[in-house]
C-alpha cells in the first residue's frame, strides 16, 4: 500500500474518532456486537466479496449459494419446512416493504383489489408507513391495549373488502412485547388474507429462547395464517449491514414480491427485491457468521441478551423516578418517567436523561408518545450494565434537580 493509500485510511479512521464506541456496548440500538472473533469472521468475509454484485448470480454463483444456504438456515429456526421460500434483502425495511408489495400485488392478481389497505397496529414499524407510501396502500393504523399489544379485536373492525395485509411484531419494537401473532392470524386465515409477522428484531432470538426452555407465545410457520415472516441477521444475528432474509410461506406467495420485466432494449431483467445492483459482501458475511457460531454460539449469545435485558429491566424497575413501559419477551425494553397522574404528566423530562447519558457516551433511543427511552440489549451489555446504571441513576438525580430539559430526538434521520 503507497503512502497516499496509508493517509486516506487514517484519514477515514479520523473521520469516525466521534462515533460511539458500539464494540464496547455504548450503544443501546442501531449496532451490534458478539465478540472480536466474531467481528473479524464478519468483516474478512465482507471484505472478500465487497465488489461482487448479487444482480446476477450466473457471474457469481458463490452468492447464490450463500443466499440459498442462509435463507434454508433463517427458515429452521421458524419452521417454514419444505414449502417456505425467501430471499436476502438489504435490512429489515426493504424485508417489511416486499411483504407490503407482495400482498399487494396478490390482492390485484386475485382478487382484483385496486384500493388496497394495511391493517396494523400503532407498534408496528415506522417502514410499513413508508412501504403504504411507496406502493399506494393505506395505513389503517389501530390502537394497542393496555399492554401495548395489538388489539385484535379492533383490527378485525377495521377491515374490509380491499384490506390485503395484517401486521404483528415478534416483538414489536417501541416496547419490546410480541403481538398475538395467533389471533392475528386467525383472523386472517378466516378472512384469505396476507399475514405479515415483522420479526426483524426478534427473528434469531425467539427461536433460541424457545430451545433455552422460555415459554414464547406462538409466532411463526406453525402459526396458520401466518403468510410471510422478516428476520433481520445484522442485529441478532451479528452479522455484517446490512443482512435481513424475507420469507414466505410457499413459492407462490414469493412470486408476489418479485419483478420481471422485458420491457426494454435490454433483455430479460428478473429482481427479486427492491435493489438491483447489491454487493456481496453481506451475503457473504451473514453466511460465514452464522457458520461459525452455530446454534451453540447462538444460544450462548441470546442467553447473555436475555439475561442482561432482564437484569436492566429489574434495576430500572428499583428506580422510584422510573417505570417500565412493558416487562420485556425478550431482549428489549423501553421505560419513561414515572407519572405524577397521568402520561401528560410526567415526574420529568426523559429526553434530558438521554441527552445526559449521551455525555457520558451512551446512546439511548428517544421515542414517543409517550416520551420513553428504548433499549435494545444484545451480548455485549452484559459487562457494562452496571455502569450503565451508575450513569443513569446520575442522569436522573440532575435532571430532577435541575428540571432540566431535554431534546426530543429521531429514530432516524434524513440530513
């Protein structure tokens, strides 16, 4: 490597001196962490297959059976059996969009809906609304009950003859609960309509939990009704961005969500997602990660997820200013500021105990209504937990001295 090609690298190293230290568990959402092992396992496959493009595996059959090899593994864990078919997709909104699109589509092929609705809870995430925008459905938002749950009773009111999908979460992610999956797809069954369970955060460690002997309400294939599932292998799957599988229940469900066309100059052009172009690096990556922990790397991680989401759940729950939203399913968690009367009125601002956190160099979400902060816990928190909580406790003694207040913050961000 030549000494421009050595100043440019530092100069890229630099550039990221801010960042949050994410290896060091500072992070409590967006990155993910199993282990220096693990990393360099993820990062030399990524590396090697970075520029090969997955548009057309007859030039890399490699990525053809990494993608086949990964799909065949994400569908054992949720017991899609023979029939299930899927495809890797870049992350969790391009998996959530496909099963919008796909539903779509097989409510125009038959049964010639051309007004098409979604009905999903106010938990489901915020990439369903951007799928209903991109494809032109409607977003039928309904109500969670009282322990942020869907409320089956009111999706099933508010459905009618042009409704093509219903949503669940395993789990939904603003307060870590796992919908009703069952009675979702009960209704839809009845009804021949798509059921979509978004299990991007929850899709790696359910099934792990399961085997770990935690009861976990009913949530995949062995749920009729249950159409299509995403799972997202950058997040508990530890491997490299961006890695999510979309599965569906038979070939035929799938054939809704690709595209094929000869409509050009060109040829024939087949794509089974929304990219056409996509680089390698992370089939390749998911496919050499999840070869390399197998289900015992995967069941000792997701019990130090669970044991550590669990452990932070119980010491929140210790702090009087403070009050869990949910006890967590499984390995996340959201909490606010404990109610002087009501949600309207709460003790203090939550959002400035995030922007104190923030200072020591933790990153909290800040979500809303109502004002709570979220964290996603996964195999690296274990060992900083405790100072977590030293911070935090800190944070909220200034913030209620001070009565300070806070910023609201994003999820995402489009700068």
């Amino acid at each position: 490597m030549d000494d421009v090609a050595q100043k440019v690298l530092r100069q890229v190293a630099e550039i990221g001196a801010k960042d949050l230290n994410w290896k060091q568990g500072r992070a409590f959402s967006l990155a993910y962490y199993a282990g220096a092992d693990v990393q360099e396992v993820a990062d030399q496959a990524l590396a090697m297959y970075a520029s090969t493009n997955g548009l057309n595996a007859d030039a890399f059959p490699s990525l053809k059976k990494f993608q086949s090899e990964v799909v065949q593994m994400v569908s054992t864990w949720v017991h899609g059996g023979d029939q299930a078919a899927g495809f890797m997709t870049s992350g969790g909104t391009e998996s959530i969009l496909l099963a919008v699109k796909g539903a779509r589509e097989r409510g125009r092929r038959e049964k010639g809906i051309t007004n098409p609705n979604v009905v999903l809870p106010t938990s489901a995430h915020a990439a369903f609304e951007k799928a209903c925008y991109y494809f032109g459905l409607e977003s039928r938002r309904i109500a969670v009950d009282a322990e942020w749950r869907a409320d089956v009773t009111a999706m099933s009111a508010a459905i009618d003859s042009n409704t093509v999908l219903l949503v669940g979460s395993a789990p939904q992610y603003p307060q870590g609960v796992i919908d009703p999956i069952s009675e979702i797809a009960s209704l839809g069954l009845s009804m021949d309509i798509n059921v979509h369970v978004d299990a991007c955060m929850g899709g790696v460690t359910l099934p792990f939990l399961e085997r770990l002997g935690l009861p976990i309400t009913p949530w995949d294939f062995r749920v009729d009704g249950v159409t299509s599932i995403s799972v997202d292998l950058h997040k508990y799957g530890y491997t490299a961005k961006g890695a999510s599988v979309i599965l569906h229940r038979n070939k035929k469900l799938r054939s809704y969500q690709t595209f094929v066309t000869d409509n050009w100059l060109g040829g024939f052009y087949g794509s089974s997602g929304v990219l056409g172009t996509k680089s390698g690096g992370p089939m390749a990556a998911a496919w050499a990660v999840m070869n390399y922990l197998g289900d015992d790397g995967y069941l000792r991680l997701t019990k130090a997820a669970y044991e550590a989401c669990q452990q932070l759940a119980d010491a929140i729950e210790q702090f009087p200013e403070l009050q869990l939203r949910a006890r967590p399913d499984s390995t996340l968690l959201s909490f606010g500021a404990r109610d002087t009367h009501d949600e309207s009125s709460p003790m203090f601002d939550i959002y400035a105990v995030a922007d104190l956190l923030a200072q020591r160099g933790w990153y909290v979400d800040k979500q809303s209504p109502p004002a709570s902060l979220h964290c996603t816990v996964n195999a690296v928190h274990g060992a900083v937990i405790e100072d977590f909580l030293i911070d935090l406790r800190w944070a909220v003694d200034e913030v209620v001295i001070n009565d300070s207040r806070g910023e609201r913050g994003s999820y995402g961000t489009i700068e």
